[in-house]
C-alpha cells in the first residue's frame, strides 16, 4: 500500500513539473486573476448566506468552492489552475478560522 502512495505522490509531481516546464501566457494569467477576484467575494457572500441558512434549517453546508475550480479547469492550464485552487482555499480558510 505504501508503495502505491509513493508511486501516486512521484505520478503526481512528475506531471507538476512537466506542466511547470511551459510558461502561462498573458491572456490565461488574466483569467486566472479574472477568476479569483470573482471567486473571492461571491465565496465569501455564499459563506455567510450558507452559514445562516444551516443555523436555521440544521442541513448540511454546501460549499460552492468547486464551482470556480471547475471553471478554472476548463479556461487554465494547470500550474495557474494549482496557484487559483490555493487562492481559493487560502481565502476559505481564513474566512472559516476567522
């Protein structure tokens, strides 16, 4: 089982730096920052209204982070797709250990 892992951690990294190896163009690097700073406020709008709407119904909370890191799977190569995905549970982090 451990070597599964290993071998799925090295399959991992090894298609991080084969990604890392092509630069971004400007055009991607602006609908990378066009999607964070649209993911941004609405995240964190949509945590507020799912946090009140759980209290007074007591079901479960819906977290729409997969929303814009699906949408950055279709519109970013996957080093700017990484960098957004960490924006965006950075950003959900602080939101939540606030």
């Amino acid at each position: 089982m451990l070597l599964f892992v290993l071998a799925v951690d090295l399959a991992a990294l090894a298609v991080l730096v084969v990604a890392a190896r092509t630069a971004p163009t400007s055009q991607q690097w602006a609908t990378a920052g066009w999607l964070a700073a649209a993911a941004l406020p609405h995240l964190h709008a949509s945590h507020l209204i799912e946090q009140r709407r759980r209290d007074r119904s007591g079901s479960p909370y819906v977290d729409l982070c997969s929303v814009w890191i699906f949408a950055g799977v279709l519109a970013l190569p996957l080093v700017l797709e990484l960098a957004l995905v960490a924006v965006i549970y950075g950003h959900r982090w602080l939101l939540v250990n606030r």
